[in-house]
C-alpha cells in the first residue's frame, strides 16, 4: 500500500467514523437508531449486519460498476442490497435464532435505511471495490459506536444492566447488574422519547466538541500569543 | 477506432460510429436486458441461501418451541414426540383465539401426561396477551408462561418472567392449580386467588382470567383429547 492509497483509507475511515458519521451528522438511518438501542446487545447486533450490508453492498455495486448502465443503476443497486439484506435475514434466522426473534423486522428493514443507498450512490458507483467495502464498513462502524453508546446508556438508566441479552448471541454469558437488585429504572429511557433524548445530548456533546476544537483552531491561546 | 477514421474509405466509418451511439431504443433494450440478467443472477443467490438455510431455521424453530414447551411443561416429564404428537382444537371462544388451535400431547412410556396449547387474553392494558399453557392430565396446571404481549414495560410486564424482578415469580403462582377445586380465576383485587402488582393490575387479571377460562374448557375434555388419533380434528370432543 503506497502513501496515496493509505491517505485515502485513511481519509475514508476518519469520515465515517467521525467527520461524516451517519447518526451524528448527517442523521440518516434513524428507524433503527430509535426502535432497536433499548440495549447493548441489540443495538451492537443489528449495527453489525448493517456494516455487513453495507461493506458487502459496495463492494459488490463498486465490482459491478463498469456493467450497470446509468439509467436504471438505482433498481439494480436497490435489487443488489435487498438480495444481501434476505440473505442476511435468512442467516440469522438459521444460525442467531434468539436474537432473530428480538431484531425481527428490522434486519429486513435494513433495505429501506437510506445509508446504505446513499453510500452505494455516492461513493461505491465512482471508487474500486477495496475503497468501496472500505467506505461502507467505516460508515457502519461509525452507526455502530454512537449504536453501542445509545443502547447501553439508554439499558443502563432504564434497566440499570448492561450486556442484557448477551446470552442470545454468547450462549451461557450473563448481564451485568450495574445498580444492583433492586434498582427500578427509569422507563423513559427504555421508551422512544428516550432515543431521542439521548441522540440529541450526543449529537450537542459532539456539536460542542467541534466548535471548540474550531475556535481553537482560530485563536490560539493567549500563552502562545504572547510568546 | 481511430485508425478507421483517419482511412479514406467512409465506408468503414460508418458503422463503427452506428455501434459507438446506439438507438433510444436500442439502449433501453440493452438496459432492460441486463436489468433481467441482474435480477436472474440476486435472484439465484437468495434461492441459493434459502435453499442452505432451511434445514437450520426449521431446525432453530423446533429448538426454540421445544424450549418454549419447557418453561411450562419439564422435559423430564414426557418422552414423546411432542411436536408430531398433535390433535387440532376448533375455535373456541374460551380460548380467545379466532384461529384453530393445535394442543400438543405429552406422553410418558404411552401415558397420558399433559395437555400443551396456547390461549389469548383479549383484553390486556394494551392489546391481546397470549400465553402457552401445559394442562396435566389430573387436572392440575402444569405451567402457564406468557409468549407475546405489548404491556408496558417496567409496570404491568412483569407477567413475563424474562421481565419481573419479583422471586418467586409472578407467573409461578399458576403451577400446580386444580381445575377441578373450584377456584377463583382472578386476582385478589376482584375476591380471587391470584396476587397482583398494585397499580398494574389490568395485565394480572387479564392472564388469570384467560387462563382460567381456558383451563375450564379444556379441562373436562382432556380424556377424549388423550384419546383421539395423532394429527386428527377435536371437534367431537366439544359439541
């Protein structure tokens, strides 16, 4: 790999995972984000099959790029993600039956997650099929992170477990009782008005985050001045 | 190509340019064709998958219903095919399914042992609560679990053992009841035998009432569902 090649992954990865990342910028993909980050487990299980999705989708559109003519690529990018995403759906249910039963709908409705699309469009119909996974996975893992944060805080003040359900994926592990026994959780957590509140502390957090490193950027520090 | 252009002889030209801009409808066709081509190669590789993956999602489904029957009914407790071992029960309102429902029979060295099959509680806080629920053949229960219900969570779920906190379990206090003693089939709240969660009560005396009504039906036919050929209809049993 020369030192072209590693600015561009690298560029790639820093995009998805922060600069560009699909829940906290663009916000893009919300369906899951709400209804399946109740917890650890089902929010890091179902933002893995989307970078499954994802990195296989693009890089399958990017190996095929040259044949698919311009006018009808959307039916045929659409029929390469929902022919990946069934034969996810049909794995899960062969091989994860337990957490099939808790992700139910929303495997299927990976198709319909405009990330998927829009990176295939945008990025995987111009670049090579390396680039192309590279870019899909790095999008996915940057759903996965802020995914994993939301489902653990929101298991964490609604439940005060964290890893529930990890049995379903590793057989015989168990949660952990954070608050202990008798802790009785605060239910908006676990509710839909609880994604929202949290995306919105995350989304402000990184907001905040970036101003600062921006005015940084601008005026440097007085000691420095002076010096 | 661009030999053919700089050759004096036109002729040649021409149709090198003809194949280089097809016809409207030419691209279109082109299009649609490998459009068809596309959707003939996905369309193989998710029969493909789905020809790969049937034995293990039949295989998991089976698990999982076993495991299911379980919770209600120990497996120690039959030895029988209970998946095959079935007779199909007419629509019954007391069961509150407007579906035919199927009751597996647990045997054990050929002895009748117990009666599995699933009732609904029409009228949980929010929508039907649905339950399996083991039935012995003495006549006491053997089990009764909760498989899909939309109460609220953190209040009236504790229906479901997954979700109570509460030891011994809520649910638990179905096991070993007598259909025949003559019972009250609600919660305490209404002068029945059941406890409840104050300030949840609705889901509680929905499952107990269910259940109740189920195990009434049920119960005085249990012989002659022992009794019937595996796979056959009980509609005698009932008139």
């Amino acid at each position: 790999m020369n030192a072209d090649d590693r600015a561009l992954y690298g560029d790639i990865t820093r995009k998805g995972l922060w600069e560009n990342n699909t829940a906290l910028v663009q916000l893009l993909g919300l369906c899951p984000l709400l209804a399946v980050s109740t917890s650890f487990v089902n929010a890091v299980s179902l933002s893995l099959a989307t970078v499954l999705v994802m990195a296989l989708s693009s890089g399958a559109v990017a190996a095929l790029r040259t044949l698919i003519p311009h006018e009808i690529r959307i039916p045929v990018f659409i029929l390469i993600i929902a022919a990946l995403v069934t034969c996810l759906d049909l794995a899960f249910n062969a091989w994860l039956h337990e957490l099939y039963l808790v992700l139910g709908i929303f495997i299927p409705l990976i198709v319909t997650n405009c990330i998927v699309l829009a990176r295939v469009e945008a990025f995987a119909a111009k670049n090579s099929p390396l680039a192309a996974a590279w870019d899909g996975a790095a999008m996915g893992v940057g759903l996965l992170w802020v995914l994993a944060l939301l489902g653990s805080v929101r298991e964490l003040v609604g439940a005060g477990t964290l890893f529930g359900g990890i049995d379903m994926v590793i057989p015989g592990a168990h949660a952990l009782q954070v608050f202990g026994e008798h802790y009785r959780g605060l239910l908006i957590a676990l509710l839909p008005p609880g994604a929202f509140i949290f995306l919105g502390l995350l989304v402000a957090a990184r907001n905040a985050w970036v101003a600062r490193a921006q005015a940084r950027a601008m005026h440097p520090p007085a000691a420095a001045v002076s010096a | 190509m661009s030999d053919a252009t700089d050759r004096p002889d036109a002729d040649t030209a021409e149709p090198a340019d003809a194949i280089e801009a097809p016809s409207a409808a030419g691209s279109a066709l082109r299009a649609a064709a490998l459009l068809g081509v596309f959707t003939v190669v996905f369309t193989a590789l998710m029969a493909l998958t789905q020809d790969a993956t049937r034995e293990p999602i039949r295989a998991s489904v089976e698990a999982r219903r076993l495991e299911l029957i379980a919770q209600v009914l120990p497996r120690a407790d039959y030895d029988n095919a209970l998946l095959e071992d079935t007779v199909t029960l007419p629509v019954l309102p007391a069961l509150g399914l407007s579906e035919p429902v199927t009751v597996h029979r647990a045997r054990l060295g050929g002895a009748p042992v117990a009666l599995v099959f699933e009732a609904q509680a029409p009228d949980g806080y929010s929508g039907a609560i649905r339950l399996l629920m083991a039935l012995r053949a003495d006549g006491t229960l053997a089990g009764v679990r909760v498989v899909a219900h939309r109460e609220t969570p953190g209040l009236g779920d504790y229906i479901d053992p997954a979700k109570d906190r509460a030891n011994p379990k809520w649910i638990a206090q179905f096991t070993g009841r007598d259909s025949s003693d003559g019972m009250r089939w609600t919660v305490r709240k209404d002068g029945g035998d059941f406890t409840y969660v104050t300030g949840a009560t609705i889901s509680a005396r929905a499952v107990t009432r269910a259940a109740g009504r189920a195990t009434a039906a049920l119960a005085p036919a249990r012989d002659a569902l022992f009794a019937l050929p595996a796979g056959s209809s009980a509609e005698a049993a009932f008139r």
